[in-house]
C-alpha cells in the first residue's frame, strides 16, 4: 500500500524535481560533497548512540555499522519509481561523494572521424601507464562528469593517466552503439599508449562493455562494425578490472530475479525499468545473446580481476563468468564480499568494505602494470 501511495503521489512531484535537479546538479561537486557528508557524519552518530536492535537492520549484524546507517537510507528508494530524467540524476551526480580534485589537469578528446570521443586525465607521471574507464549506468545512464572523482583516484593511487570514454546511451542509441564507442576509444588509445601498460576498468554495464571490448579485440569477426582500422590487430591490455559486471542480456538470472529485495541499489523497481526494454537496447529479441558477453567466446582474454558482491543481482552471471574464462585458460582472480549491493565499489566515501575492496583493486592493477614493464 506504501508502494502504491508513493507511485500515485510521484508525478506530483515533477514540478519541484526538474528544477530540484537542475539545481542541485549545477552545484560546483565540492559544495555538493560539503552538503551530503555533513548529513551524513550526524547519521552515524546517531546510529551509534542507538540500541543495536534498532540501527543494525541489514542482513547481518557483521556489516560494519556504516553499511547499516547506508542501508537503513537506501532500503526505502526502493519505493520510489524509475524514470530515465531520475536514473540519469542520480549517476550524474556520484561525483558528489567523491569530487574530482580542483588541480585536475583534463584534456578534452574529440575525433569525429575515428568516432571518439571523451575525457584524458593527467594523473600520472612520464611514461605513465593508462587506465581505460568505462562507466556503468544500466546503459540508460552513467557519464564521465559522475565517475571523474573515482577515475582520478585510480589514476593517482597507481601512478596511471586515465582515459575516461563517452559512450552514447539508450533510448537515443543501442548497447551495440556504445560497444562500438567503446571499442574506437580503445583503439585510439593504443597509437599512443602500448597495450601492456594499459588497464581496463568497468562497473556495472561498464564492465559488460569492457569484457565485450576484450572479446571483440580478440576475434577476428566483426571487426569492420567496432573497430576504426578493422584490418589491423587489436592487442589485450595488459589486465581488466570488472566491477559487478552485467554481462547476460537474456533471461535474467536468479540473483538477477530475487536479490532485487536485498540490492540497495538494482531493487526491484530498476528490474521493472531496465529488463523489459532489453530486447529493443539489444537491437532486437533476437540479437540478445550475441550482445551479452557472457554467451561470446572467452579465449584468448587478457587478465581478468572480478570484484564483485557475494548478495548483489550479478552475482550468479560473474559466477559464470568465471567457470568459462577459466576454462578458456584465462588468469582470473575473483574477489567477492558478502552483503553488499551492486556497485559497492563506488561506496568509498561511506563503506569500510568498500574501502578495503578498492585497496585490493588497486595491488592488482600495480601487480599487472608491473609485469607489463617486466615484459
């Protein structure tokens, strides 16, 4: 009944949302930082005042008590309903927990004939190592001003330049348009960076698209429909970093069905959203599996690191995942929390466990930069 009163009373809400958001999102990202954190540090106070019965709500006393003071928030979005203009505000605006430094050196890049087009972040020194992000967003959102902060974060931590990839979106365009984006960026990439000292990095739709990148790079079919110079060979980088991958584009899952009622962040109203539109994001019921990586050839792949939440909706497919690459004869380290959401890993701000998995992320990336410069 909370549910039903929440969806009749929100299009009420339109005529304050649009310019709520527009508001909000044009707020420079370290004001917006200052706003939501303060909130933030008198909620776990007052969590930490209280009796454990009341404030440890999530699905394990274990948690830390920051995961419970972010659950007993994010629980109740689940009432609210998806539209794109929502979906897309709130990636938009991730950056707000983790703003992009002031001193931020970014080169702009634009190349209409090769189509590509993004962001290059000067993180790193001479002869610097490059990153290769790829935003996740459901493939309805998600953008390189959201994901800024954390990109540069990578790159400082690893010593790494980051280039950061535009990609097109649905509805205006298909998953197959943003693979393509994805794997022109890639290719452009490798004219001024080796292979070896490169590392992609993609969450969510983001790493379907990375692990599709790889796939594509490593096949010799299609090459004229993604690639710039399709003749030419397209090197592995020298690892990839999957973050709660999405990589299965067909019937969903059981993770995918049942651990909407425990996902702080895929609920059950962003399934209702997303998984009906997926025949037309794909081009067609048709091509569903030639989309999803998770149905495409895993051989020859180069390193793959899988971070990923033993409870989030992914789970199940990342599994797969890991059977096939590993049988593909395909280096796989897997790491995998317990009782977290999807997309954990953009959580640093407020979650110990966050913290700790990105810290591992990080060893990893400077173990494979290591062996590429060995190499």
């Amino acid at each position: 009944p909370f549910q039903r009163l929440i969806s009749w009373l929100s299009p009420l809400a339109l005529p304050l949302e649009v310019p709520f958001f527009w508001f909000w999102t044009h707020l420079p990202p370290h004001l917006r930082y200052f706003i939501l954190m303060v909130p933030w540090h008198f909620w776990m106070l007052f969590h930490k005042m209280l009796p454990g019965v009341l404030v440890r709500r999530g699905m394990v006393d274990e948690l830390s008590m920051e995961a419970h003071a972010l659950g007993n928030i994010l629980y109740w979005v689940r009432l609210i309903p998806i539209t794109k203009r929502r979906m897309r505000f709130s990636l938009n605006q991730l950056d707000s927990s983790c703003p992009p430094s002031l001193t931020l050196k970014r080169e702009a890049i634009d190349l209409p004939a090769r189509g590509v087009r993004g962001v290059y972040l000067h993180t790193g020194g001479e002869n610097a190592g490059v990153i290769y992000w790829i935003f996740g967003g459901a493939f309805v959102g998600g953008s390189i001003k959201g994901s800024m902060g954390f990109a540069e974060q990578y790159g400082r931590r690893t010593g790494c330049d980051v280039f950061m990839i535009d990609m097109r979106l649905y509805p205006e365009n298909g998953i197959q348009d943003a693979i393509i984006d994805a794997c022109r960026g890639y290719e452009w990439l490798l004219t001024r960076t080796p292979a070896k000292k490169v590392l992609v990095y993609g969450l969510s739709s983001g790493g379907g698209i990375g692990l599709k990148l790889l796939q594509l790079a490593a096949s010799t079919e299609d090459r004229a429909t993604f690639f710039h110079a399709p003749s030419q060979k397209t090197p592995q980088p020298a690892g990839a970093i999957l973050c709660g991958a999405w990589i299965r584009y067909t019937t969903p899952t059981y993770s995918m069905k049942e651990f909407t009622v425990l996902d702080w962040v895929v609920t059950q109203r962003v399934f209702e959203f997303i998984y009906p539109k997926l025949g037309d994001m794909c081009g067609g019921d048709e091509l569903r599996s030639k989309v999803s990586p998770i149905c495409n050839e895993m051989h020859g792949l180069c390193p793959l690191y899988i971070s990923v939440s033993k409870h989030e909706v992914c789970i199940d497919e990342n599994h797969e995942l890991v059977q096939k690459a590993k049988k593909a004869n395909v280096e796989v380290e897997v790491d995998e929390v317990p009782y977290m959401p999807h997309a954990f890993q953009w959580c640093t701000a407020f979650l110990p466990e966050a913290r700790e998995a990105d810290n591992r992320i990080v060893q990893w990336m400077l173990r494979k930069l290591s062996n590429g410069d060995k190499n």
